[in-house]
C-alpha cells in the first residue's frame, strides 16, 4: 500500500498511549480506519479504536 511508519512513541505519563505517524498516499490509512467494515480488521492487529485520534496532514 506504500505506507511507512515514521514513528511510534510511548507516553511516559501512560503507557497505555501511544503516538503512531505513518507517510503514505493520501487517504489510504484514513479510509481504512474510519471504514466500518474494516474495524475489525484492525482490531485483529491490536489497534484499540477507544481514544484514538485520526489526523491527516499534507506537506
């Protein structure tokens, strides 16, 4: 899918949270995590939608 992660950090106040910054094409990773259909499929990988903060950027 041409996505890379560029970064995984730890919160050192909860280490129940975490920051992830991926780079791919525009949209891909959005579409994937807003789409119902597809939350289970990334539940399986581990991913907890509870609290999670979907933001897009451009440079």
């Amino acid at each position: 899918m041409g996505v890379k992660t560029l970064y995984i950090g730890k919160s050192l106040d909860d280490p129940q949270r975490a920051t992830v910054i991926f780079q791919g094409p525009e949209n891909v990773l959005y579409e994937i995590f807003m789409n119902p259909e597809t939350k289970s499929i990334v539940e399986a990988s581990g991913h907890i939608y509870v609290g999670t903060k979907i933001t897009r950027w451009i440079s």
